[in-house]
C-alpha cells in the first residue's frame, strides 16, 4: 500500500527535490515535502531506551536527552533466552517512543559478537546467530506492532570500534552466511524492519553503504527486504555511489551536497531510476510513520516496573556451592563496593539514556538491620589500603559477603574496544583478600561483555548482573534473597582469559584489514569442538531449583532435504521451588562424519518453561533444513550434507545431557564443478549420477579389495570407528579406481563424465 503510493508521488517530483530528499534534514530527522504529503521522519537512539535530544544533538550521546526509561541492554536482555522477553522490551520501548514523537527507533543491534572485548559487545545479544535472530525478531516485531519502525543494524560484518569508520571485514563467504548474515536474515524474513543501517566498515574492499552486493542482491532480492536502507551516521563517503549501491538515505543531513545527485544524474553517471528507487524507499517510509503516529502519554513509574521485570528474567546465577544463595534474612550481609552506591546499568555512546530513576542498592535495602555496607574500593583502578582494610575488618564479623564488582564505565563504550578482559586490579585483589578470611562470599558483576575471573575458585557464588538497566539493584537484591528464582542463561562463552577466546589471533587485524581468520568457529563453535575447558560455557545458568530431562523422542532416525523433523523432551522440576528451565536443542555433529568441517554442535532450538515443584511439560520442536545446512561456496547456497548426526539436549554448549543419533541423506546442488578421473571419489558421490556409478561398482573394488587382503588389514586398524568417511580410500581420485577396475572400457568413464558435466 505504501510501496505504491510512493511511486506515484516519486513520479511528481523535480530532480532536486529528490536529491534533497536522500540526505536527512539535520541529525535525526529526514528531509520533508510538506506539500506533496512526504513528512520527516524523526529517528532516535537507542536499542534499550529512547535517547531523543530536544537540544543541540549529537550522536555519541554527549549531550543531554529527554527522562526515558533505562531498559536492560541487549547483553542482559538476550541471557533471558525467552522471546517474550525481547518482545516486552520492544512494546515499551515503542510506548516511550510514541509519546515523544518518534516514528523510527534505532535499534536493535545483532550484530555477533566475535570477540569478548568489542567496545559495542553490551548493544548486541549473542555470540550465537540463531539466538541473536531469534530475540532481534521478536523484538522488531513487538516493536513495529506498536507503530514504530525498527532500524536494524549494523548489517553487516561490523564486529569491533577499532578504526570502524576505516576497516575491511574480509570474511569467507561460508563464514558470512552461516555466522554473520544469518541473524539479519532470520529477522528480515520474519519481522519485516522498516529500515536496516548500512554500517560503517568496508566488507570484499567497498563500504557497506555502497555495497549493492549486501544492499539488494542479498538483503532485497534474495531476503525480500521492501524497507529502506539508511547509513549509519557519517558513514557515506560518496553520495553516488550510495544510491548507487542501495542506501537509501544519507544520515545526518548532508544538503551541501544534494547538488552532486542532481549533476550525476544530469550527466549521466547515475541513472534516474535508481534515484527514484532510492526516494520511493524514503516516501513509503514516511507514509507509513505518518499512518502510524498516536497521541499518547508515557507512564514512566510503569516503565520502571516493566525495567525490573525484564531484569529479573535475565540475570545469570553463574555460580552457587553450598546453596549460599538465597541469603538467609537472619544472617548479617555486608555489601561491598562503589558500584552499591553507583550502579553500573548501561552503557556510553549513542545508546546511553537519560534513566528515570536508578535506585542505590542501600535505598532497594532500606533499613535492614541484617545488611551493612562499606565501599571497599571505587570506580577508580587505584587500591586504597585504609578503604580495603576497612571492608576486610567488617568481612570477618559478617556471616555473608556481597561484593558488587564489575568494569567502570570509562572501560566499555562505543567508539573504542577493550584492551583487556580483566577487572580493575583493585577489585581483583580486594576479592581474594576477602575470600581469605570470609568463605561465605557472593561476587555480583556488572560489566556489558566478558570477563576474566582469576578468584572464581576461590568464592562459592557469581552472580551475571551484566547492564541490566534502571532497575539492576531492585533486581539484584530480589535475586540475592530469593524472591526471584534466577533463569538467566550465558549468550556467550566466558573462556578463562583473553588469550583463550576464538579471535584472539586476528582481532582486531593489522591495519584496515580485519581477517576473520576463525571462520565459522566463533564463541562456543570453536571450544566445544576443540573440547577446550571455558570458565563458563555459552548456555550456562543455575537456579535455586532443579530440573530434570528424559524422554528424548526424535520422531524419525533418517533425514532428507526438504522435510521437517520433530524432537520433543520432557523437562521436570525436581526441586522444592517453582523456577524456569531451559531446553537448548543442538544440532551435533562430530568432527569427519559428513566431510564437511563444520562445528561439533549448533544451537538450533531453545524455549524457556516455568515449573511448580514436581511438574514436567513436554516441549516439543521442529527442525527444519536450515537446522542440518551448512552454506556451501561452490554451490553459493546452504546444502545439507549426508552423514551421522545427533540431536541434543545440552545444559549448556559443553555438556550433553540426551542425545540421539540420526541418518541424514547427502543433498545434491549443482555447484558447476567440473569432474574428472583426479575428482577424489568422496566429491564424486555427492553428484546422483557418481553415487550411482559407485554403488554399480563397489562390489568389484571390494572383490579387489578382498584379493590384496586390505579388508582385514582396515578391520584391524584401532580406532576404525573414529576415522573420518573421507580419509583413506575415499580421498583418492577416481583414477585409482579406473586402475582398480580395467574391465570398464573406456567408453564408460567418457560418458560418465560428460553427463555429470552436462549442468
């Protein structure tokens, strides 16, 4: 409906009017043609909260904004590992926007997160592609139900601040599909964003805002994206050849330079038609944020409430020996550290909000008797003895210990990465201080991404608070008593330090070239298949309860390309307390049996269940192609491989609680290989015309086989069972079988490889 009504008004405008409409009219706002009914748009940071500047505006969030509720950032938001969740959050934020007048909110970020110390880590939601989609779909879509558009972003390939304005992501295109587009395009084809940002970097050489290869030839004609691309901010460096390569409109304003479209055009460097593609994008968009504007207030003490909720719902139990949590009331607590006092709840740059109100930890407590407080150490990095003295005094009077430790702001914003993933060295050393003479200790971290825990051994609980919003002490403290039974689940590995993480080799590249030298083998893909001990693996999560799984059914033990297969499981608790337990399904698949190197397990499926003591649900999925695909470059398209495959119910990326092993049929796409007699044998199987002829003469090479004793010697050989399917004969070339087997004529080989040429 808008689509169409764009064109027609495209139709009725000069050339400079559509030039003036590709750049935005000032910071946030889109160009306007009052009179042909083409309204601005106004646009606003950010993915957890409204950051809309009624003064001077920038778009690093230096300057103040409007009162808006402070919701969890992605990073705490995603370890809920509920859809519901992400879909709460997108219905309040689009109630803050309505009442302010935005039409567009930019957000949310999903990009993955490929290294532990990415300044933006906190703005995206896993190192995972399917829980990233699948949380940034339900999050559009709540969003965009409520009237306000989505901006998608940063498509794509942008996974770290170090020179972003400047780098080239060179990705295999196996690695791109598979990892790195695949949350895009789960949530384009699901959720419909109004807009998706072009990020600043360059991928293949060419920046994504000129890049028609990722703006229409994959995000329109082969996702079906009918919204408009937008630049992120500043980061078009040639008007031309944006519109030219799909970006629709060039944020912030640039009219300076609205004349260059207009004498591009007029010479003939760029062709009206793509100009007109480009308004039409802008028009319908404005159309549609005009037909979706209401009049409405915000309750913020509302807002607060539904920031506490989604808090609750997300925070990690990470660690609990001994049942030291819940905290017992009658027990004396002391709580130590700055962040009690100055909460760490959000990050800086462009997402940074104006929070309604941020409770302290001491005000959340009130009054208890029970409960005392000592700063121990500040934000600062600087070890005060007389302030550390004091806390380690109070510490061994105290029956329990709370330390609130976490990264200062000054260490996580956009703009810059982390250089380390270790905490401040005061707090480090004023935890193992205060484990040596109190046992009963409880660390609360707020950081937004990765951190490395030298005293995890040496305290019996962790609490993941991450940046959980405005409401993070009202949270905390509902699950340091019990009043919350935590559900939190990691989004992400926590490896034992940095030197252990997946990229830490070629993150963040040399220069402006960023080579993700890692491939497919990002986070948990690449410690759980090389078995490689984390501190705590992606999907881990307790709770003051405990859960059972049994009655894994798969409903077929073959699978072929093209159908769908159920698995369900049942899930009890087994515990004295209603809680939340979550199934994660993977798709596992050991190193060497399909001959394609992929990752020893794959998320694939995941929901959240709420239980009473003794009730058990049975949860049911469905796994479809996508779930046993791998994206193959020489037939540039996702193929499902054939071998032996198991479906999992995992408690976390390491540890397999059920499984059941499945058959899965090899499927053929024509990839224009050419065959020959040095085709190895396991290649010419994946073609139906090359199984067909093996299996027509396998039994003269066994007979062959069986004559030079090789059988016996193959039965013989230990660990045969482990070997993969292509090492051995199944490398070799089809010239070895020719020599195996004279009695075919030669006749047989010429018209064998002409017919599997002929595609």
């Amino acid at each position: 409906m808008y689509e169409t009504k764009a064109k027609e008004i495209v139709k009725t405008l000069t050339l400079e009017e559509k030039a003036s409409l590709t750049s935005g009219a000032e910071m946030f706002a889109t160009s306007c043609l009052e009179e042909k009914g083409i309204a601005s748009v106004f646009m606003s940071d950010g993915p957890h909260g409204l950051r809309k500047q009624e003064g001077k505006q920038d778009f690093m969030g230096k300057n103040e904004s409007v009162t808006a509720t402070c919701f969890p950032a992605a990073c705490c938001v995603a370890s809920s590992f509920d859809v519901e969740v992400a879909e709460k959050l997108g219905r309040g934020l689009a109630k803050n926007c309505q009442a302010e007048s935005v039409d567009v909110l930019l957000g949310p970020g999903i990009n993955i997160k490929r290294s532990p110390l990415c300044g933006r880590n906190f703005e995206y939601f896993s190192e995972d592609p399917y829980l990233a989609g699948s949380m940034g779909s339900a999050y559009v879509k709540a969003l965009q139900a409520e009237g306000i558009g989505a901006s998608l972003k940063h498509y794509v390939a942008n996974n770290q601040e170090t020179r972003r304005r400047t780098s080239n992501s060179k990705v295999s295109e196996r690695a791109m599909r598979e990892i790195y587009l695949s949350a895009f395009e789960k949530v384009v084809k699901e959720a419909k964003p109004w807009t998706v940002m072009a990020s600043y970097n360059k991928v293949e050489g060419t920046y994504l805002t000129e890049n028609r290869k990722y703006l229409v030839d994959i995000l329109r004609k082969e996702w079906g994206f009918d919204g408009m691309v937008v630049s992120d901010w500043a980061a078009v460096h040639d008007r031309i050849a944006a519109v030219k390569g799909g970006c629709a409109l060039t944020m912030p304003g640039d009219s300076l330079h609205d004349h260059v479209i207009v004498d591009a055009v007029k010479s003939g460097a760029l062709e009206e038609r793509l100009l007109d593609e480009a308004c039409e994008q802008i028009v319908a968009l404005s159309l549609k944020a005009q037909a979706n504007r209401k009049k409405t207030s915000y309750d913020m003490e509302e807002g607060h409430r539904l920031a506490v909720e989604l808090a609750k719902e997300s925070l990690v139990l990470l660690k609990n020996e001994g049942d030291l949590l819940p905290l017992d009331a009658d027990k004396k607590v002391l709580v130590v550290g700055a962040f009690a006092e100055k909460a760490r709840y959000q990050g800086a740059g462009s997402s940074h909000v104006n929070a309604y109100k941020v409770p302290t930890l001491q005000e959340v407590v009130g009054n208890c008797p029970n409960v005392s407080f000592v700063e121990g150490f500040g934000m600062e990095d600087s070890y005060d003895e007389k302030k550390a003295q004091e806390a380690v005094n109070a510490a061994k009077k105290a029956d329990v210990v709370v330390v609130m430790a976490g990264l200062p702001p000054i260490m996580e914003s956009e703009g810059f990465d982390r250089y380390t993933m270790k905490l401040p060295r005061c707090q480090n050393r004023l935890i193992t201080e205060l484990a040596s003479v109190q046992k009963n200790i409880t660390v609360v971290l707020e950081n937004g991404g990765v951190v490395e825990m030298p005293w995890a051994d040496e305290v019996p609980a962790i609490v993941e608070a991450y940046l959980a919003g405005e409401g993070v002490n009202e949270a905390i403290w509902s699950v340091l008593t019990g009043q919350t039974n935590p559900s939190g689940h990691l989004a992400e590995s926590f490896p034992l330090c940095y030197e252990d993480s997946s990229a830490y080799l070629t993150w963040p590249g040399e220069g402006n070239e960023v080579t993700y030298g890692e491939d497919i083998f990002v986070g948990y893909r690449n410690y759980s298949s090389r078995k490689q001990r984390v501190r705590f693996p992606f999907g881990h999560g307790l709770s003051y309860t405990t859960f059972s799984y049994r009655d894994l059914f798969v409903e077929r033990n073959r699978y072929v390309a093209g159908q769908t297969l159920e698995a369900r499981v049942t899930v009890e608790n087994t515990g004295k307390r209603a809680g939340k337990a979550l199934v994660q399904l993977y798709v596992g698949c050991k190193k060497g049996a399909t001959a394609i190197n992929r990752p020893v397990r794959e998320l694939r499926r995941f929901e959240k269940v709420s239980l009473q003591p003794g009730e058990s649900k049975t949860v049911i999925f469905t796994l479809d192609q996508r779930c046993f695909s791998y994206w193959d470059e020489g037939a540039h398209a996702f193929r499902v491989p054939g071998g032996d495959y198991t479906i999992e119910i995992c408690q976390d990326a390491a540890t397999v609680l059920l499984q059941q092993e499945i058959t899965v049929e090899d499927e053929y796409i024509a990839s224009g290989q050419k065959y020959d007699l040095m085709t190895p044998i396991v290649d010419v199987q994946k073609h139906p015309l090359g199984k067909e002829f093996m299996e027509e003469v396998q039994p003269m090479i066994d007979a062959v086989i069986a004559r030079m004793d090789m059988g016996k010697a193959s039965a013989q050989m230990p660990y045969a069972e482990e070997m993969p399917k292509e090492l051995g004969l199944l490398s070799e070339p089809l010239q070895t079988i020719k020599r195996m087997l004279p009695m075919l004529p030669e006749e047989r080989w010429e018209n064998l490889f002409q017919e599997m040429n002929e595609e």
